[in-house]
C-alpha cells in the first residue's frame, strides 16, 4: 500500500480522526513536584506526566487559587488524598549544659485523618545512631481516645536489625475490633500514632554529635486490611552540643524506682502510697565527680511543708544516697497527695550547688467513671460495665482489674478479673485508659438495686497483692427473670 493509494489516504484520514477525538483538551503538561501518573476529574482515562520542581500542581484549564493541590506518595505516584506523617519536633538538639543520660520525646501522627478512611492498624521504623542515643520506650497515642477506642489497643515495638552503630525500632499500633470483627467508629482528625522515647548517651567536652532518627515505612490499614495511602518517611536532625563547663554542679535523682528525673530541676516517677524510695545526688566539677562531699538534702509535701532533713557524704564516684518512707497519717492521708519536692546541695569549690527534684504522690490508678450499659438487667442475663481510669506511672506496671456485682442482700451474684498493663505515661501526666467487661448475673440473685464494686490490685491478696487505687461503685437494678 503506497501513499498514492486511495485506499491508504482513507485509512489515514481515519486515523488522524480518531486521534483528534481521544487527545486531551489544553495543554499536556502538568505541573508537579514529582514523576507519576494522575486522573483528571471527570476523565477515567489517564496520562503520564513530567515534573517541574518546586511549583504547585495546576490542572489545565484552572486557576491556581481552585486547582486541587496533589502531593506525592511513598512511590513518587501523586494521589489526591495522600495523608501526611508529621513528625514533631523536627530537630532535636541538647546541651551544652549537661545532657548526657537526658531523655526527649519524638511525636509521630498523622494530619487530617478522616473517619472514611477507617484507620484500624498502623507500623513503622526508627532508625537510628545507637551509639549516640538509646530508644527506651514506646507510648500509645491517640487510638486509646474514647470515641473510638471502644474494644481496646494493641501496640508492640522491639529493636530489628540492629547493628554495632545502627539501630531499628519497629513500632506497631491497633485497634481493636468487637466480638464480631466491627468497629463502631474510626480515628479521625489529627491524631498521633505513638510518642518513641529516646535517651542520649554520650556528650563530649569539644565535639559536636549530629545524626538523623528517620521515621521510615510507615504502613496503615484500613478495616479490610487495604494499605491507606500516605507519606512514608520523615527525618529528624538530632544534636548533641559540647559540654560547657559549668565549674561547681550538682544532680539529684530518684535511684528507685526508676525513672529518677536526671539532669537539672527534672521530675521523676509516680510514687505511690507508703513507698520506701532512695535518693541520690552525684557532685561534680567540669565533669568530674567530687569525692567525700557533704550533701544535704531538703523533703516538702504538696502544700510546701517540711518533712525531712537528711544528709549522706559522697563517695568514690561522687554519688550520695538518701532513703525515707513516704508518709500515710491516720486522718486525712489522701490530703497529701500532689506533687512533691526534694531540694539537694553540697558546697564545691566553695560555691554552694542546688537541684530540684519534682515527683507525683498518688494511687497508682485513679478510676474516674464506672458505668453499665444498661439501668436494669434480668437474673442469667449479661450486663456491660465500662470503666474509665487513669495513671501517671512512666514505668509500666501489672494490675489485677477487680469487677464484682452484688445485688440488694449483699450477695455476690456475677464476677470477672482481667490482668491488664498501665504506664508509659509522658512525665507528670496522666495516660487515660477505658475497659469494657461483661458480667453475668446469676439465677440466684435477689431482685431489686445491684451494686457494683470495680478496684485496681497489683496482685490478688493470696499473691501477696494489694489494692493501687480506691473503690468505686455504682448501681443497677435486677429485675426476676
């Protein structure tokens, strides 16, 4: 077939036609900060496109004040409803005063997050220098919020990969579904994915350390375990300033429990009721430990009033130790509990050096509502009871969760234990947590107005346990089967 012949002019002609009618209409370049592919609204078909970096994207035929931003994805693929990682703060720098041993917090969550999205599951990495910081702990973020969190959170973190200067923290969150694998509401709006907990270990007297902590593959899933599109990755610049020679210096901390509050006027831990704890001061100059140094030490409740003077000499390694037993009198205990303080110093170098130390005294858990999901419940029927606690405990801890249902002759007529783990909490906050039971009632309970009786232990009284928190009632009626 030659260009003479009618038959190819035809075919030709044909073909243009059909060209003209599927190209699309304005220019075809579009302006992104990427390469990939994107949908035009209203077009099901689509086209590849090249970038131009640093310009927002702008469709043909649209103004930039209404043309619909696109961001990129964790393969360079624009997507109009990508969800964004933040990552807060974005630097982290320490020193020059004395740092090493400091602890800082990295927030990860996400932007905009809406409920259409049906977050249910989320995982991600934090690489890391491990010889200039150390990651000690993980905490929960917003999937443990009442309005969704109605079944529980699930969250595990362990070290993976690790090598002598590289470290990586796998971190992964759920929440959890009902008995029939459904949600009844999903996270929404900004929320954070944990809090990661990191400690610095080492800080030079004339060198500057600088590393990168990466948040990296960040994984989310939606009810039906579809992957949510979002941004993967984040870097956070980590600093550790020299040390400045400060002369004459004190640190006070609490040696136990841990979770002392080292570096200068921290806090430390809950303390909880009746708690025997040992304090410890370490004496330096430029750095270096001070030996067979008098240390004084200063105790003030909640109201500032004094409860001890104790003193304890430093020994090789500059460190001084104090003990005392928190206070519990007969009338009006609980008026004491708040926020304490212990005041330490010592005279170096002929300069008298203080530090504070601020700590919580309080039951390890507070209960703040009890509730039933119903007013009324029949003999050999079911009956849910919620209960909303709290806890300021930056150490994890084990407690025994004690449910009991006893109806208006004081019978105990239903009954359910639960082991659960509280803690992690940021320093001097509380970390709320919701536990919902069922409780059967028995057949041989007696009609009329049940009381319910929900306390924390930290074991069963035959494991040598103890109750961490007051009681809290509430009531129901029990109507005859």
């Amino acid at each position: 077939m030659t260009a003479n012949n009618p038959s190819f002019l035809l075919w030709t002609l044909l073909l243009w036609v059909l060209v003209i009618s599927l190209a699309p209409t304005g220019p075809s370049h579009l302006t992104l900060t990427g390469r990939g592919t994107v949908e035009r609204p209203g077009r099901l078909d689509s086209e590849n496109v090249t970038a131009m970096l640093g310009q927002d994207p702008v469709y043909p035929n649209e103004t930039p004040a209404t043309a619909r931003r696109i961001s990129l994805g964790a393969g360079g693929a624009p997507t109009g409803d990508i969800l964004v990682l933040t990552v807060q703060p974005s630097n982290i720098t320490l020193g020059p005063s004395f740092s090493e041993g400091r602890s800082f917090n990295l927030t990860v969550g996400l932007e905009e997050l809406e409920c259409t999205r049906n977050l249910t599951r989320f995982d991600f990495y934090v690489a890391f220098n491990s010889s200039m910081i150390e990651a000690t702990r993980v905490y929960q973020g917003s999937f443990e919020d009442a309005r969704w969190n109605k079944h529980g959170t699930f969250l595990e973190s362990h070290m993976e990969n690790t090598s002598p200067n590289q470290s990586h923290l796998f971190v992964r969150g759920s929440l959890l579904s009902n008995c029939e694998g459904q949600w009844e509401i999903y996270p929404n709006g900004s929320i954070i994915l944990a809090v990661v907990e990191f400690k610095a270990l080492k800080q030079s007297s004339y060198l500057t350390y600088t590393s990168e902590i990466k948040i990296q593959g960040l994984c989310l899933l939606d009810s039906n375990c579809t992957p949510i599109h979002c941004t993967a990755s984040q870097t956070v610049l980590y600093t550790m300033l020299p040390l400045e020679l400060q002369g004459s210096h004190i640190d006070l901390y609490m040696k136990h429990p841990p979770l002392g509050g080292q570096g200068y006027n921290q806090s430390a831990d809950l303390v909880t009721p009746k708690t025997e704890i040992t304090i410890a001061a370490q004496t330096t100059y430029n750095a270096w430990p001070v030996q067979y140094r008098r240390v004084t030490f200063e105790v003030r409740d909640n109201h500032g009033v004094l409860w001890a003077i104790l003193q304890d000499d430093t020994d090789d390694e500059g460190h001084a130790y104090v003990c005392f037993r928190m206070p519990w009198p007969c009338e009006e205990a609980e008026d004491l509990l708040g926020k304490w303080t212990i005041i330490a110093s010592a005279n170096i170098g002929g300069v008298v050096v203080r530090d504070f130390l601020f700590y919580d005294y309080d039951y390890l858990v507070a209960t703040n509502m009890l509730s039933t999901d119903k007013h009324t419940c029949a003999t050999c029927d079911w009956i849910e009871l919620k209960t909303d606690y709290n806890t300021k405990a930056m150490n994890e801890r084990t407690v025994v969760l004690s449910t009991i249902v006893s109806d208006e002759l004081g019978v105990p007529v239903g009954m359910f234990l639960i082991e659960l783990t509280v803690g992690r909490s940021p320093p001097c906050a509380y970390r709320n947590y919701t536990t919902a039971v069922q409780v059967h009632i028995g057949s041989f309970a007696h009609a009329g107005l049940a009381t319910v009786h929900v306390v924390f232990m930290d074991a069963l009284p035959s494991e040598g346990g103890e109750a961490v928190s007051k009681e809290t009632t509430t009531t129901f009626y029990i109507q005859p089967s």
